[in-house]
C-alpha cells in the first residue's frame, strides 16, 4: 500500500554515491530496478535519472521494515532511509559499485504492475509495444541520457546568443498557409467560418519581419510542422534552433559567427573541441559532383566520376538514350563509382541486390563491372564493350584488379541519387566509415531554382525570399538553372543538420524572383501580401539559418532514429502509439467549426 513520505526529505540522488560518502546517513527515492531475497538479507537496486545504488536490507534492520521490504516488486516507488557503507563484493557495472546504503528506514510510495517489459537498456522489445507505453521506455537510462543531451545543446545554444547580441522572440503557432513547399497542417478556425490557420513550417516570414522591425539578432528554439511523409530522420513536429540576423550581406557574415554556436554545443554536451578555424567549405556543385549528394558524407572516399565523354559514340543505348535527354534544363549523363579493393566480396548474388537497390533510388538499372584477385574483369554489359572502352573505362576509373565498378546512366539528378546512394551502402555495408569521426562541412552556392517536371516550371529551391548572389543576378530571368543563391548548408557525418540563406531585400529583386517563379500579383497579394508590403518601409540586408535540434541530437548521441531524441515521438503514420493521436472528435465539435467529413468513396 503507498504510503505519504512522512518527515523524509530526499538528500541525494541514487547514482551520486562514492566512497567519499561513507558514514553518511542519507534518504533516496526511486523506482525499483531489482530485488533479491537471500533470506536474512534482501538487496534492492533502486534507479532514479542519475543512476542505480544498491539498497541491502539484513537481520539488523527493524523486523516490520523486513517484512515490507520482502512485499517490494520490480517498479514500485520508493523512500529509503539509511547509512552509506563500502560494499563487500564491489562492481564497475554501476558507478556507484563500491558502497551500498543499508536500510533503516522504507517508505513504498507507490506500488506497480507488471510491466509489458523489462525497463532495461539492451532491451529487444518491440519498438511499437514501446512506443505504446512511453512513459515507461523513458526510464531506460539510455532515452534519460538522450533526452539529457538534448537539454545540453539547447542550453549551450542559447548560451552562445546571450553572449552574442541575440534576443529570443516567440512567433505565432496559427498563421496564414503559404502553400509554396510541403504540405500544412490546418487548424480550422471556429470564429471565422470556412477559414484556416496553418502551423508553421518554420518561423520564416516572421523572422524576417522582426529584422524589418529592428530586432537586428533574433533566436527563437520553436516547434514547427510538416504534413509529409516519414523517415528514420523526420518528424511531422519538430524543433528548429531558429536564427536571423540583420546587416548581413555574404553568407559568410552568418555562417561564421553560426560556427561558434556549433562549436559551443560539441564542447558542452559531448567535451569534442572542434578546434580553432573556420569549418570546410565545399559548393553545391563539387557536392553532387564527386558525392551525388548535397548533404556528402565524406568520411569515406567511392568519389563519382564523370564518363559521358567517353560513350557519346557508344553501341550501347543504355548510355547513349541517357547522353541525349534533353527536358527543360535536365541533361543525361554516364558516371560511375570506384569500389576499390572488394571485387572479391561481391558475389552474383550480392552484384544482382546491388542493382536492384540502385532501383529503389529511382535507377531502371545500373552495370556492373568487377576484376576479381587473380581472375578477368567481368561486365553486365561486356558485349556492348569495345576493348578501346574498356581501356578507357579501366584508366578514368583507376580500375585494376580487385575493384568493382558501377555506371549509372540516367538523367543527372537520378544518376546522382542512385550512385549517391550507392556508395553509402557500400561504406555501411564493408565498415569504410569511421563512426567515431565527425565530418563537419558547409555546402555553399545551392541553385536558385530546380526544373519541376510535375509542375513543367521552376521552383525555388530553398524559398522564394533567398538572394541569388551578386554576380548571377542576371542569370534569374535569363537563364535561372544557372542562378546560385546565398545559400547554405552545414553538413554533419552526410546529415543536413542545419541550412538558410542570405535573404533578398530589394523589392525588385523580389518581383523578378516572383516572376520567375510564375506568380501574378494577385498570387502575390493573396499568398505574401502582408510580407511583401513590409517591404515598402526599409528593410536591412538580413540573412539566417535554422538547425534541426531533434537532428542534431541525434548526430551527438550517435542514434539511428531521431525517434530516440524524442520524448514522445509519432510513428511512420505520424500518429502517437500511446495516445492514439490523430483520433475522432465528437460531432458536436465538428459543427460548430462548420465541417462535416466525406464520406469515403463507395461507402
């Protein structure tokens, strides 16, 4: 039965004991992680967020206190009075190994159930049973740890901008839905019948309105929203580290500064000095170019490389149809990775799952070539191969014998994302990533626009308010897949852990990027208006960047799943297991914000 604490007041936590505290008389309180009943002694190893210290009941302890000791199960929440002592039989699992608290004094504060699980770090649990009952996988100290790291980065950043000029603003969660990126959540509106508020995507027009109003530094650690599909690293919520900053006018002037908070944050939650120096700078185009990725993980080397040159007169019409697209600015090309060395560890097998995965990246194919120790070179396409191409091919590639080759052939973006994800497979799968290594770099010069095939127009890449820079100012209207933005992308171990731009001030920079983007004026007024129209009363260069903090604790704790860094974390379906959200609401409620529910299609 619980019972009320009484006169005991908490003095330490379970994992703070040393021998230092020897001789102390002290009370702790927690949950019971085990309990062993030897006879005349009973040991308890009690857990709280600061880790475990054993408690040992024995023949000295008073006979009632036995006795509820004896009736304590797995969970139950406890008060304990007592006295520190070295333990006999010490160990190095827990810190607090070498002494043990012999009790006095119980209090059972609350008593539990049988868990679903085990509350243990090297659980096999099934995440979705996990995910039901939260609030007892949090008590793993592995999820306490994460969640704790987190708590470290953001103090560490707002740290870093109290000392740095910068004021932190809150936005407004209901705004207006700007249907220009991905997907909004809507919030209807009961007061205004028919009408919608969205959450935010991020604080972005906000931001920029308080550097027009004269903030000059502005930092806000804020929720945000997207209605978009999951993955390992994403969220339907999540938090941004959000950051603008007035009288900017190079990225420089915001990546650099930006780079102490970095800096800041691995020194305070982790103890890694990333030393003295600006972080590597790498452009977008060198990016896809040699990694097929704009976020590159370059702790490892399997580099592309370009051989469209060599197969423009090709019999093959695999490389020769790619060679030839031509849709808006979209070209075709060949390119091919290196596997240097493991030509002997691609069985057929492992060579015919190679080209499947390259299909799940959007490839209809890939060719392979290997030259396996002490064997001849063998090709998926040999028959297509001339001997002057396979000299070719073997000098452009460095191939010799134990590599393995592989060549897509495609539009540019799907050759990138399939050799892209390649050679990311590859380094996971033979171990070429040092996963103690952080490999931190900015990507710079994004293009301005991307060709939709979808929509048959140009898109802003990042948003339709980033700055081309100075010198393609001329490249929007007229040639705009040659544009680059002042944007930028700080890169983490091949994760994209932050990104901004320097921002478009000028209202005619801003009507021709408009322009391009196919707006009329009635788009504009109707999507943007109240944003374009602070733009009539002096508005300062200004430029920032926001950084996922879900994804950058994540990156510190070294996790697969941002799920982990969560505290309650929605699944693939962006619903939560515990609490069952999204969920029905009453029709009543429905009514009075004027909304009724389709019915489905054939019902």
């Amino acid at each position: 039965m619980a019972e009320f604490m009484g006169n005991l007041r908490r003095t330490d936590l379970c994992g703070s004991f040393g021998m230092k505290d020897v001789g102390r008389e002290v009370v702790v309180m927690g949950w019971t992680q085990r309990r062993r009943n030897l006879g005349s002694l009973i040991f308890v190893d009690l857990r709280d967020k600061s880790g475990i210290v054993q408690i040992v009941f024995d023949d000295t302890t008073d006979g009632k206190i036995f006795e509820k000791a004896e009736s304590i199960r797995s969970e139950y929440v406890l008060a304990v009075k007592g006295r520190v002592r070295e333990r006999e039989s010490k160990t190095d699992k827990i810190a607090t190994g070498a002494v043990e608290i012999l009790a006095d004094e119980l209090k059972i504060l609350s008593e539990a159930d049988t868990t679903p699980f085990e509350i243990l770090d090297d659980t096999n649990v099934n995440e979705t049973l996990r995910l039901k009952y939260r609030y007892l996988d949090l008590r793993r100290p592995s999820l306490q740890k994460n969640l704790f790291m987190r708590y470290e980065i953001a103090k560490a950043a707002r740290k870093f901008f109290d000392e740095n000029g910068f004021v932190e603003v809150e936005t407004p969660m209901l705004g207006r839905s700007t249907p220009e990126g991905a997907r909004d959540y809507l919030v209807p509106s009961r007061v205004h019948e028919g009408c919608f508020y969205a959450l935010p995507q991020s604080p972005q027009l906000y931001k920029q309105l308080l550097m027009i109003a004269g903030f000059d530094r502005y930092f806000q650690i804020t929720k945000c929203f997207r209605d978009e599909d999951l993955r390992a690293n994403r969220q339907p919520e999540f938090t941004q580290i959000d950051v603008e900053m007035s009288f900017v006018e190079k990225p420089e002037d915001v990546m650099y500064p930006i780079e102490g908070m970095i800096k800041n944050i691995f020194k305070s939650a982790i103890g890694l000095d990333l030393g003295e120096g600006h972080f590597r700078t790498m452009t977008y185009a060198d990016a896809m170019r040699d990694y097929g990725s704009d976020k590159p993980d370059t702790r490892f080397g399997l580099k592309i490389v370009d051989m469209s040159d060599l197969f423009k007169n090709s019999e093959f019409k695999v490389f020769t149809d790619a060679l030839n697209i031509e849709i808006g600015p979209i070209r075709g090309s060949v390119r091919a990775i290196n596997a240097k060395g493991l030509a002997d560890k691609f069985s057929r097998k492992d060579l015919d799952a190679t080209v499947e995965l390259a299909k799940t990246f959007g490839a209809k194919g890939l060719c392979w070539m290997t030259y396996p120790t002490g064997g001849q070179i063998k090709s998926s396409f040999a028959k297509f191969l001339t001997e002057e191409d396979i000299k070719n091919i073997t000098e452009r590639m460095g191939f010799e014998e134990g590599d393995a080759l592989f060549i897509a052939a495609d539009k540019d973006y799907v050759v990138f994302n399939t050799l892209g994800g390649l050679r990311l497979s590859i380094a996971e799968k033979f171990g070429l990533v040092d996963k103690d290594k952080y490999d931190i770099l900015w990507i710079t010069e994004f293009p301005m626009f991307e060709w939709s095939e979808e929509e048959n127009r140009y898109m802003a890449v990042h948003h339709p308010f980033t700055a081309p820079m100075d010198e393609d100012l001329d490249l929007v209207e007229s040639h705009p897949d040659k544009a680059r933005a002042k944007a930028y992308d700080l890169v983490i171990n091949g994760q994209e852990s932050g990104g901004g731009s320097i921002r478009i001030f000028s209202r005619e920079i801003q009507k021709r990027m408009f322009k391009v983007l196919g707006f009329s004026e009635e788009d504009i007024q109707t999507k943007f208006g109240f944003f374009v129209d602070a733009f009539n009363y002096g508005t300062p260069p200004h430029g920032g960047l926001a950084f996922g903090l879900d994804r950058l604790t994540m990156l510190l704790t070294k996790d697969e799943s941002i799920r982990d860094v969560i505290a309650f974390p929605k699944v693939q379906t962006a619903s939560c297991l515990m609490s069952d959200a999204p969920s029905p609401v009453e029709d009543k409620q429905l009514k009075e914000l004027s909304i009724a529910i389709a019915a489905k299609k054939g019902e």
